[in-house]
C-alpha cells in the first residue's frame, strides 16, 4: 500500500506536567502488596482474557499503572503471572515521542496519585491518549520499562512486553508511517485510531515466562525469538497504518453465522507422572452443547458479524462462541528410549469453549473500478480463558494467546444483506494451569500443558429456512483432513483427500450422496517408524437438513448432518459429523467426529466452469504435518502469498511464505516454542473443467478445487520424500490489489 508524504508535525504540546515524584514517594510507604486490585494469578476468571484488567474505579481521563519486572530484580515482590513481580517504581515519567523514540518532542499535561494499594494513578488533562505518541516510562532499581499511555482497558502494565511494543512496534516505523497513523489518530472518524489501545492492551494476554534473571536486552530477545509474538506485533503496526479510507468502507450488516472449527494441536503435557514432559498431538472439533437436561436450549457453533454507527465512526464488530471437543495422544519415551503412545480421547476431557471477546475490525475497501472484489476482514482478536473441572480434584484452567485475524469474506449478494462467508486460518498458542480453589476465587498453580494450536474457522452464513434443494442434485469438489490417534498399529494417522462429491435428489429432508477420492496419509507406527502413502476411496456420505432450536422453536437454519449410515435422533450426533452450508448451498464444510476417518475438517463446493481469476495473488493459510522416526513437526502458514502466473493460471504458480515451527524431538521429550520457517516453491498449474487444481512442484504437491468465482481456493498438500514426509491443508483467498 502506498501512502502520500504528509509534513511532519511541526509543533508538540509544551504543558507542564507533574512529575510524580510525590506520589511515588507516597507509594513507598504502603506495603508491597495490592490487596483491592485484580493479580491474574489470583483470580483466573473464565469470560475474560489473560491478562486481569485493573480499571475499577478509573475515572475516564485516568489510567492505573503497574510495573512488573523479572523475579530477579524484586525477589520479594509479589509475583504475578508468566514469572513476573510486581514493585512500585522508583520513578514515572510521561512524555510525547515519535518514531525515534525520543523523549524530548514535548510534555504532557497529567498529574499523578496513589490510590490506597500503592498503585499510580495517572489523570490526563485531555483525556487518555489514543495514539502511539504518548510514553509511561517506569524505572526500578535500575531497571527502565517503556508502555503506551494509549491502552484500551486503562490499565497499563510497564513490563517487557509493553516495552517491546514500544521499541519494535512503534520503533519499527518510519517518519511516513508515523505521520500516516496519527493523521488518522487526529481524524474523530477513523476507526484505525483505536489500533494501538488494542494492541497495548492484547500484547499482556500472551502466555510467555519471562527467565527469572533476565535483563531489560535479554528479555527483549526472548519475546523476539518466539515468532508468533514477534509476528502479531509486526501484523498490528501494520494494520495501524490502514487509514481513513478502509475503516469508513463497511460493507457488511448485521449477520449471523454456523461456525465450522479445526483446531489442531502439537504441544507437551506435564499432566502424568509416565509421561512427564511428553509431547501431545490434539484435534478439536465444533460441537452443539445441550444446555438443558430437556434439550429446551442448545447452543450452536456461531460468528456474529454486526456493522453499524456509532459516534459517527462506522464500525464492525465480530464475536464468536465455539464448543469443542478434544482429543489428545501424548507421545513420549519409556525407560529404554523406545516410543510410547497414551491415547487420551474426548470422554477424558470436559466440553470446551474456544470464543473471542467482542471487538472492532476492519473491512477493507474494494477497488473503485472493481466494486465486485470480496473484502478482508482485519483485527486483533482475544480469546477469552476457559474452565473445566470446576466440581472435580483437579480444576483446569485454559488461556490462549491473542492472534492477528486476515479472514476472507465473500462479496454481499446485496447491500442489505452480509458474506455468506468468512473464512479463516491462524496460530494461537496457550496453556492449560492446575487451578486451586481458594474461598471462590481460583489461583493459578502449576502449568499442566503448554498446546500450539493451528485453527480453521470456516463461518457459513446462516439461512431463515434453509431450503435443502440447495444442496440436491449436485456435483462438489471436496477436500478433508483427518487426524485419528489411538490405534494399536498405527498410533497416529493425518490422512488429507480430494474427489468429487454427487448429491442426489433430496427425500423429505435427506438425501444420498456418494463421493470418489484420493487420498495421502502420513502415518506412525507403534514402533515409532514413519511412512506415507497413497491411495483412493469411494464411499457413500449422506446428507440430512439438521434441526436447530433457537429460541424455542425448531428451524432449519443451514447446519447439515453428515453420515453413512446413521443419520441420528433429530438433535443426536450422526455417525461422521455435522457442518453446515452457505444459503445457496455453493459451499459446505463439516467437523468430522468419531468417524471412519477419525476427526477433522471436510470442506466441498459446487463444481465451476468459470476460470481463476486472472494474474491473482491470494492470502495463503493453514497448517501442515511432519514426521521423521525421531520427529513431531506443526507448521502454520501465516502471510503466506500464492501467486499465479499467466492470464489463465495454467502456466505456473509461486509461493511464498512464513510460517510458525513447532517441532517435538522425540528421544529428548522436547517440544520447542514457536519458531519462524521460511517457505519459497514453485509449480506447474493443471487446471480441469469442472474448478478442479492440482499444483506440483519438486517435492510438493497441492490438489484441491476453486470456487465459482475464483477467489477462493482449498488445497491439501502432500510430500511423500523420505527425509520428511509432510501433508496439510491449505486456504488459499484473494487479496484485493490496493495500489
């Protein structure tokens, strides 16, 4: 994207400013504790994000600062979470800075208190800043943190995370970067101004220990060396810098939507005592939870997409609400180093909730001349903590850390209707914790899982009435991908397939459906020896019209059954899975669970003649499987470009790509935190008649299909060489060309 060259500011705010030494002095003589403020180890709260917010009893113009630093610096301190103390600094200054960082480009008109607990209190005389440009600087026994005065919640944490904000986010612009985020941050009207509030307040729901004895440059580091860190802040800075212009291009209403979601799993488990250290392969899948012993109220895997105006600022705001369940092989070593496999199925582990916290995003504008072009769907999202075994010995904890969203949405049949789809891949890395009840409130103990999550969310808009003949009578190009853990000979199996899928006419509310398919599987045996291998299938995948009860009534609002043989009771589970289907029924996608093909993710669309879109580029996402005999390897594709050449993409294609690693040495029971991998590949393009691609280059192979229009395209990948044998599956959405 280019921007034009705006002068820079010629004249900063000259106010004088309080320089809190009185207060700080104040707070020295309270004791080191906080008694009256939210401490997140203390009080792990499902319905709210990592980090504790400490904003009650703020006044709108104020904001509450805490200073954490690593447990060296303060032995004594209280201890908060990812290996931090908190102190009451030695020293507070505000200040206006700039890309440089400088900070003697003017004062800020605030003053400065302790409330009761010791903790400072800042009160803005114009109000809590909203841009990058304002600085809380805290020093303590040497130790200097820098955070932005702008965060959303108000409660502002100087730590290393907020420094590294600072310094690589804010440091990372230059003079027009700069220029071009607070000429918006100036405009009343552009929703982009609320990017740095976001992201100043996200950057502290990220589950990472900071080492006991680290210093302000080793810290720094370490939160650069984890790649999916590093990656969000460098998304978000960029993300800032979309002006005026996108943030006032809504183009969807309010919209809500049946949630398709993978989640898939490589991470290590500190659970068991046999397989302390181990690591763990998971799958979880959207499911319906009955939330009534009657079955008089379910709740349904759901986006909810609403734009509207407010403040005369146009905004769009996404939530979602997602039960799953899990299922788990831990993977470790016995006493004599050979491989060992403990299944742990969905029966073991309570129903789960993967949800984001309510928030704005961005839909980026189409062309003028191109007003056809689907839209991106940009924000920084929350996940929100969870719990489960609260009435049991062991209560478990669930955080996840936040992630960049770059989702696809299809083009509006109309301007008083939204997508029917918003599609989406993204890496988001976690921890489950030993909760201790303590007369209510639940204190963190000792970590029992650290999971890196690779996530499919495929929302299809929902129907009023679906109208199942949308979906009789068909041809679909269909794609899966099945893990399935647990077998005796074959512990773990990631099988990934392409084929075509007939429908035939419907029978009340079902019909008969028979699909033919490739198939790729990478497979491990009990002996711990890997090998992949090909084959094909042809087998009958039924379809039912599934009932939902929304609000007491019974609708068919476009959720699917999928099945062999058992269709099951109207509310029960078939034996393959359930999904659900666009309104016109050009797109399908399903969580399989428990089925043949163990669980996963199968999406299918309509058959096209129409060709791919010419000289496109598109948005790559999604995760890829390796295995070596002494190896665990999970890739997430993030921001990756797939670029086809040639006015009809039959000539060849480009990839490009980073990705997040994380790899399990076996023999060594270690799993490492998420690293960055490049990807670069060439191929030759085969493009058939009926919207089915096959793209082979030296190593890789992606088959798949495109849709209707061209602009979305669902791949698996396989790689069968013998040195590291790799499957996966692919979304690959048009990026609309901003010049």
């Amino acid at each position: 994207m280019k921007f034009k060259l705006v002068p820079v500011l010629v004249a900063t705010l000259l106010v004088t400013a309080c320089n809190g030494d009185s207060a700080i002095d104040g707070a020295k003589k309270i004791p080191n504790r906080f008694g009256n403020v939210v401490n997140a180890l203390d009080d792990f709260s499902p319905g709210s994000t990592g980090d504790s917010s400490n904003a009650r009893g703020l006044k709108p113009n104020e904001v509450r600062v805490t200073m954490e630093v690593p447990a060296n610096v303060a032995p004594q301190a209280e201890a908060t979470r990812r290996n931090l103390k908190i102190v009451v600094p030695d020293r507070v200054a505000v200040y206006q800075t700039d890309y440089t960082l400088r900070e003697d480009l003017g004062t800020v008109a605030y003053t400065s208190t302790t409330d009761d607990d010791g903790n400072i209190i800042l009160t803005f005389e114009n109000g809590v800043p909203v841009g990058p440009d304002v600085v809380i600087e805290a020093s303590y026994q040497g130790v200097t943190f820098k955070a932005l005065a702008a965060d959303s919640d108000r409660d502002v944490k100087v730590n290393p995370f907020s420094h590294y904000l600072v310094e690589q986010g804010l440091g990372g612009y230059d003079a027009i970067d700069f220029q071009t985020v607070m000429n918006c941050v100036d405009n009343s009207r552009c929703l982009n101004r609320y990017v740095w509030g976001t992201v100043a307040d996200q950057v502290h729901d990220f589950e990472i220990d900071i080492a006991s004895n680290a210093s302000v440059a080793s810290a720094l580091a370490s939160l650069n060396a984890r790649a999916d860190f590093k990656a969000y802040v460098e998304a978000m800075a960029a993300y800032a810098l979309l002006g005026q212009g996108t943030s006032d291009s809504i183009r969807a209403s309010s919209a809500d939507y049946n949630s398709v979601f993978l989640g898939l799993e490589l991470g290590q488990t500190f659970r068991e005592p046999s397989a302390f250290g181990a690591g763990q392969w998971g799958v979880r899948t959207a499911q319906e939870e009955q939330l009534t012993d009657a079955g008089s109220a379910y709740l349904y895997p759901a986006l909810t997409l609403t734009s509207f105006e407010a403040f005369n600022i146009n905004v769009t705001s996404l939530a979602t609400d997602i039960p799953y369940d899990r299922q788990a092989l831990i993977h470790g070593v016995d006493g004599t180093g050979g491989q060992t496999f403990f299944s742990r199925s969905s029966d073991v582990w309570e129903r789960n909730s993967h949800s984001s916290a309510p928030g704005a995003a961005t839909l980026t504008p189409p062309l003028q001349e191109q007003q056809i072009d689907p839209a991106r769907l940009l924000a920084g999202r929350s996940l929100y903590q969870s719990i489960t075994g609260r009435d049991s010995s062991r209560i478990n904890g669930w955080t996840r850390n936040p992630y960049h969203l770059d989702a696809f949405t299809s083009v509006p049949a109309d301007d008083s209707s939204g997508p029917d789809r918003v599609l989406a891949s993204y890496f988001s890395a976690g921890k489950a914790i030993a909760l201790e009840d303590n007369a209510g409130k639940l204190k963190r103990q000792d970590t029992l899982e650290n999971h890196y999550l690779s996530v499919f969310e495929l929302h299809l808009q929902r129907s009023d009435a679906f109208d199942f003949s949308a979906v009789a009578d068909s041809s679909y190009n269909v794609i899966y991908l099945a893990p399935r853990f647990g077998d005796v000979i074959d512990p773990v199996v990631f099988e990934t397939g392409h084929g075509t899928w007939d429908t035939g006419p419907s029978d009340g509310e079902q019909l008969t459906a028979t699909v033919d398919l490739n198939h790729f599987q990478l497979a491990r045996a009990a002996s711990g020896l890997v090998r992949a291998e090909t084959g094909s299938q042809n087998n009958t995948w039924n379809l039912a019209n599934r009932l939902s009860r929304v609000s007491q009534d019974d609708k068919h609002i476009g959720r699917l059954s999928l099945f062999e043989t058992r269709r099951g009771t109207t509310f029960g589970p078939p034996d393959m899975g359930q999904g659900a289907a666009t309104p016109d029924g050009s797109l399908m996608a399903f969580n399989l669970n428990n089925s043949y093909l163990g669980d996963g993710l199968v999406v299918a669309a309509k058959t096209t003649t129409a060709p791919l879109a010419t000289n496109a580029r598109y948005r790559v996402q999604g995760a890829i499987v390796a295995m070596t005999n002494d190896s665990n390897t999970l890739y997430q594709i993030n921001n990756g470009v797939l670029e086809l050449d040639g006015g009809d993409g039959t000539n060849g294609a480009s990839f490009t790509a980073d990705s997040f690693r994380i790899q399990h040495e076996i023999p060594e029971n270690a799993v490492s935190t998420p690293e960055s991998q490049q990807w670069d590949a060439t191929f030759t393009v085969n493009q058939a008649q009926d919207g089915n691609i096959t793209l082979t280059g030296t190593e890789l192979t992606l088959h798949g299909f495109y849709t209707g229009t061209g602009d979305q395209i669902f791949l698996t990948l396989q790689n069968a060489a013998e040195a590291q044998p790799q499957t996966g599956l692919l979304i690959a959405t048009l990026i609309p060309d901003q010049d």
